[in-house]
C-alpha cells in the first residue's frame, strides 16, 4: 500500500510567515476546494502571522465571500470584520476580479479622457472587455500586477480559476505578445498609420481575395469596429505587453510561491501534474501540494479484508447486526482509503521532491470563518 509519507512534508506555516513570500497562487482543478483554501491560508496569515493579507478570487462563485462573512466581493479590497487579529497585527481583505472594470482603469490610467470615450463606445472593445476568452485571465495579471505594485500587502493570496483557465493565466503576456507581433494585427493597424485610408481598400490592394475572405467570415462590421478598437489603442499595447512580462517575472521570482490543490481523484490529480510540469518548464516556484478531503478509517490497523470478515462471522453467529453494519461500513471507508492514497501515488511518483500535505474530508461544507480555521489549520500542521 502506498505511504502517504512518500514525500516530503509541506511547511504550510513556514511560507506564511516568510516575509519574503508575497504572493501565494492557488491552483488546480474545479471542485477540489481551492476557493476555500486560498481562503484559508489568506486567513491564517493575518490570524497566526500578524502579516496584512489580500485574497483575490478569480472565480465568479460567491463561496469566497459567504466563507468570509461578507454579502458580497467586487473589484476593489474589502477589509474582513471579526477575525482574531488583535494579536497578530494582522488584517484580512478580499475582493473578487472584475474583468471588465480592471479594463476600464486601465484605460483611463494610460489614455486621455477623449481617447478613453472612444475605447468605451466602441463595440469591440464592450464585446472583447466583457466576454472574449482570454480576457479574464489578462485582466487577473493586470490586477495582480497593480496590487503586487502598490506595495500595501504583505502578502497577496491569488484564487485561479479550474486549472487549464489557470495556465491561460500563466500564459497571457505570451499570448498577447503574440497578438501584438501578428500580422493581422499590423495589417489592422495599417489604416491608422497610412493617413485614415480604408481598411477595406488597403486590405484589397494588398492582398485581393484574402480580404473579401476575411470580410465574409468576419463581417464588415465587425472588421470596422476591430480597426478603430486596435487603432484608438495603439499607444498603450507597449504598456500592456510590458506589465504584463513584469507580472510574469513575478510569478517567476522567490517572492511567490505556487501551491497545488487536489483532491485525490483521478482527473483533478492529473490535472495537478499537469499544472507541476508546466510550472517547472516555466522555472516557477512550486511550493508544494495540498490534497483535500482525504478519507481516512478511525482505525486504520484494521483493513478491509479483515473488517468485512468480521462482520460476515458476526451475521452468521446473529444479535450482533448494528456492529456488522459499522465493521462493513469501516471496510468500505477503508478500501476508498486505499485508492485515494494509490491515485495520490500518482503525482508522488512523478514529483517525488514537492512537498504535500493531506486534509481530512470535513463533515460538512466549510461557509463560515470558523471552518475556515479548522482548514488553516489542518493545512498547517507540522
């Protein structure tokens, strides 16, 4: 049977109270309580560490600020009432990224009022600032940057969305760099820069039936309204392409550390290998993995086999049902024991030198700062 001693054992403690550790990024797949540990150790850092906390969540559910006691998050920091900081020092906030507001500063941070009215009113621009894919994890890099860059945080603790948006997070200045380098991007640009003429016009002079190919698919409307968005934000794709590779030397630095969620099923352990190699091809710093609602038997010297045999001899002798129940219950509890501790051997054997630590399965969904605690510090034992 596979110990879940095989590797090393996280520090939980130890990181959070490093003040050279910033920034802590969740990350990993939908379901396996992320949301929740982010909180969690936001929590225990201000709580336990006397250190002043930020958590970010990315992801729109509302579970962060019903656990936090608040009736809602938006996209600027609100302080969280009713923790025990009075020793610590510390203080607590939270707030939840607001893609399309993070945009809109933007804008206004590196245009002038008329150039930014007419970003705003293009209809590109509302599409694009609100739905496009890709969107959201830029605007997560644009708001870790800002935060990360007013230096009002000890530490700033980043919730990800389910662990492939999460890469798309990891990979948006390449994305955007990309973008801005593309040859569709200089052929938009072009009628800005040659005196206004058309896009149409240029486009057909240049490259005949491309143009009425692209014009079809796309629309010409939709071209239109492309052209003016790229040509009305010309002067700020160096800004963004810029914070963007700041941002991503940031999440490379020792002042931030990544830590993986999973919970010992299959597809959510895949995905947190799959997140661990990617951040070791990035050089980011992994610091360890933490491995939710794990089940284990009250008493773990009596397995399965053996527990199921004492209850099938225990029917056959009779008056003893209520205590067959409970052994048969105890062999299935450990049975499943087994499977999770051979799926987590999975990323173990792969990764044999990241830390982890495992967290009993709780009785009951955590939503309140009081469960929130009982996380912390499960997460955080020595």
């Amino acid at each position: 049977m596979p110990s879940e001693d095989a590797a090393p054992q996280l520090d939980v403690d130890q990181i959070l109270a490093d003040p050279g550790v910033r920034i802590i990024v969740c990350c990993g797949a939908g379901g396996v309580g992320k949301t929740t540990t982010a909180a969690a150790l936001a929590l225990r850092a201000a709580e336990q560490h006397g250190r002043r906390t930020v958590v970010l969540t990315i992801d729109p559910a509302r579970r962060l600020a019903q656990s936090l006691g608040l009736t809602e998050l938006d996209n600027t920091p609100r302080q969280v009432k009713g923790i025990d900081v009075e020793a610590s020092g510390g203080e607590l906030h939270a707030m939840m990224l607001d893609m399309k507001r993070t945009f809109d500063d933007v804008v206004l941070q590196h245009t002038d009022p008329a150039k930014a009215a007419e970003i705003f009113a293009n209809p590109f621009y509302q599409a694009m600032s609100s739905t496009f894919s890709g969107t959201q994890e830029y605007m997560a890099m644009e708001k870790l940057g800002q935060l990360h860059a007013r230096g009002e945080w000890d530490l700033i603790v980043v919730d990800t969305p389910p662990s492939r948006s999460a890469l798309d997070f990891l990979d948006a200045p390449a994305r955007l760099s990309r973008f801005l380098d593309g040859r569709m991007l200089r052929l938009l640009l072009a009628p800005a820069r040659t005196g206004g003429r058309s896009m149409f016009s240029l486009v057909t002079a240049s490259f005949g039936m491309f143009s009425k190919v692209v014009q079809k698919v796309l629309g010409a409307q939709l071209l239109t309204d492309l052209s003016g968005f790229v040509a009305a934000l010309d002067s700020m794709f160096g800004g963004f392409r810029q914070r963007a590779e700041q941002t991503y030397r940031i999440l490379q630095a020792r002042e931030t550390a990544f830590v993986l969620v999973a919970a010992p099923e299959p597809d959510a352990v895949r995905e947190a290998a799959y997140f661990a190699g990617r951040l070791r091809e990035e050089k980011m710093p992994l610091a360890g993995l933490v491995l939710n609602r794990v089940h284990r038997p009250a008493v773990p010297e009596l397995d399965a086999d053996q527990s199921r045999a004492a209850a099938e001899r225990l029917t056959e002798l009779g008056g003893h049902e209520a205590t067959a129940d409970v052994l048969r219950a105890h062999a299935a509890l450990a049975r499943q024991a087994v499977r999770e501790q051979q799926v987590a051997a999975r990323f173990t054997e792969e990764f044999p030198a990241v830390p982890s630590v495992s967290v009993t399965a709780q009785p009951a969904d955590v939503h309140d700062v009081d469960g929130l605690r009982t996380i912390g510090a499960a997460i955080s034992r020595p």
